[in-house]
C-alpha cells in the first residue's frame, strides 16, 4: 500500500512538473498585459482576454504560414509513407534478386550525410530553390524507415502472401489487400512520427525558400521568438489593424505564446486517433530479423 501510494505521489509530481510549462503558457497567451509585465501570471491567469489570440487568427502571414505547414505535412507524410513502404515490400520479394545491394546502399546513408552545401547546390542544379518541392522531397525517403517497414513485412505469415499468389494476385494486390491492412499499426506510428517531424521542421525552409509566402509556420514563429523584440518587425508580422498598444512588451509576449499554443494544437489533436495504433506499433523495431 505504502509503495502504491510513493508511486501515484511520484507520477503526480511529475505530471505537474510536465505540465506546468504548457499551464503558463496558456495563461500567459490569454492574460492582461500588466499582470503579464507586473510578473504576476502564474498559477492562473490574469485579467482573461482572447485579444492575443484574435490577432494571430487575423493575421495573414501567421494564417499563410499554417496553411503552408498542413500542405507541407499532408504531403510529405503521404510521400514518405507511399515510398517507404513500396520500398519495404520490394525488399521483402523473394524474386527481386538485388536486395542485399539496395538495403546497404539505403543503410549507408543513415551514416554519411552530403552536408549543406552539397544539398543546396543539389536543389539548386534540380531548379528547386524557392520551391514548395524542396521541403517535402528531401525527407521522404528514409532508411530508417525502410529497415523498420521491411522488419514488420517479414513478420506476416508466408503462407497467406502465397495463397494470394497461388490465387492469381500480383504483387500490387497483395501490398494493397494484405500488406498493408495487416500492418495499421506501424504505418500509423511512423505517419505519426513524419507529421511531427515535418510539422516542427524549419531549416530546410530557412535553407531553400525566398518568398515569404511560402514559408511554413515555424518559420513566422521562428521570427517571433528571435527578433520579434523589434517593434517594426513585429508589425510586419501580425499585419493586423487592432486598438492594443503593439508597443507594449506584455501583449507581444501574450501574442508569441498564443502562436505557440496555435501552432502544437494540430498534433496535440491528432495524436489521439493514432494512440492505439502506436502502442503496438512502437514496438515493431525490437524484433529481430
């Protein structure tokens, strides 16, 4: 009993101290802007308004931005899971004869990476600088990805894959019809790990896009954060017409962590519809060969 309470007291004072960051950030995002400069925003918030987050929602870059992060997410998820996995089935094909050729080539790459430089000039040769491509592209197809796929394939029973093929089905029926249906639950937790990683990236943006318009959310955040201190910067940022003094440091901290609290809500929305397929399917990797 003593240890079950000790238990339940530690996961308690962890929750707490976990939670909290997110906590002050809330209250930050919709307190007053004197008790945000008075430092008297803590537990609770101060002085309740929704101002912050009605400046961000009506600001055109911010709004661009996020649409600009869910076409890059959409869509690079899409193509990174279409690539992996067909890779992963023609690895697992008992006729494609260069297998242990393809799998080291992809393995290497986990180890030696081109730099930056090398990238740039590749994308620049490519004609993809400044373009929607060069983001999504790069990280679609990925080894790690690949190994953990071709680990899972081979898990499934041989003997339903040659009952299909005894039955007259091609190799594009059985990826479609069996394959993949057996295998929800690590599609949907390397789905859920691409959408967070290209929802958060920026750098490759930062590297590769000029034109503001197509810059993902993370980048306008980026800005906020580092040189948002700025007042002119600021206003090219939010462009929106409102009564608050723009001068004041409280309403421009309140503005930040309301983008902040804009720009995790889409994970923080989906992952609970992929939560029971990621309980299984993060234990995929531990299987051996």
């Amino acid at each position: 009993m003593v240890k079950k309470i000790l238990n339940f007291i530690s996961i308690a004072v962890f929750f707490v101290i976990f939670l909290y960051p997110f906590l002050y950030i809330i209250n930050i995002a919709i307190s007053s802007s004197n008790a945000i400069m008075s430092n008297q925003v803590y537990i609770v918030p101060r002085g309740v308004n929704f101002t912050a987050f009605k400046v961000v929602l009506q600001s055109k870059s911010i709004l661009q931005g996020f649409i600009n992060s869910v076409i890059y997410t959409v869509s690079g998820t899409a193509l990174t899971l279409i690539l992996c996995i067909s890779a992963s089935y023609v690895l697992t094909v008992k006729e494609f004869r260069f297998k242990k050729s393809v799998m080291t080539f992809f393995t290497i790459t986990m180890f030696l990476n081109g730099g930056i430089i090398p990238s740039f000039l590749l994308m620049k040769s490519l004609g993809l600088i400044d373009s929607m491509w060069a983001v999504i592209i790069p990280g679609t197809l990925s080894a790690w990805n690949i190994i953990i796929f071709r680990t899972n394939f081979k898990t499934i029973p041989k003997d339903i894959i040659d009952s299909a093929k005894i039955d007259g089905a091609n190799h594009y029926w059985i990826l479609c019809k069996i394959i993949i249906p057996l295998s929800k639950a690590i599609i949907a937790t390397i789905g859920l790990f691409t959408i967070v990683i290209y929802w958060n990236s920026f750098f490759p943006a930062l590297l590769y896009l000029t034109s503001q318009n197509k810059q993902p959310l993370m980048i306008i955040l980026r800005k906020l954060i580092v040189v948002g201190n700025m007042r002119g910067e600021f206003m090219n940022l939010i462009g929106s017409a409102t009564t608050v003094d723009m001068n004041s440091i409280g309403f421009a901290r309140s503005v930040k962590m309301a983008i902040i609290i804009v720009s995790v809500s889409p994970i923080l929305l989906i992952y609970p519809f992929l939560q029971k397929y990621f309980t299984k399917g993060i234990l995929v990797g531990s299987l051996k060969e």
